[in-house]
C-alpha cells in the first residue's frame, strides 16, 4: 500500500468535495509527505506552526532535518 493510499483510506477520496475543501486535502497531503519524506530531499519544515513552510537544507540529506522553531519569531535569520 503506497502512503497516498494509506491517506485516503484514513481520510476518505477527495472526489465530489467542494474545490476549497479539495485544496485543503492537497495541502495535508503534501505537508505530510513533505515532514516525512522532506529530509530525503534536503526540505525540511523550519516553523512548528506553519506545514506548509519548507526551506532547503541540503545537509539534511541523508541526516534529518534541524530541531524547528516554534515560529517565526524565534528564528533569529528573520530578525534584522
């Protein structure tokens, strides 16, 4: 069973949703795949609160993803 199954089997099919709650099921997904799988190619979530937000870690590759900050304003790269 491929993880996209495994999803839909969790969460039911997207089909006669309403586009709104279609793109809401896409973001899941992809946040999903994205946590689980990111590191593989060097994406990783950098703020806890926000899964739709990856950034390039090329040193993950291989390793795993950087702790991530609660949100933005703990991440001292945003303050200037």
């Amino acid at each position: 069973m491929t993880q996209n199954q495994a999803w839909r089997d969790r969460h039911g099919t997207a089909a006669g949703a309403s586009p709104e709650h279609r793109n809401q099921l896409l973001r899941q997904a992809v946040a999903a795949d994205g946590s689980a799988h990111g590191a593989d190619h060097g994406l990783c979530r950098i703020h806890r609160n926000e899964s739709w937000h990856f950034e390039p870690r090329p040193e993950a590759v291989g390793h795993r993803c950087p702790d991530m900050y609660a949100d933005p304003t703990e991440d001292l790269r945003t303050r200037q």
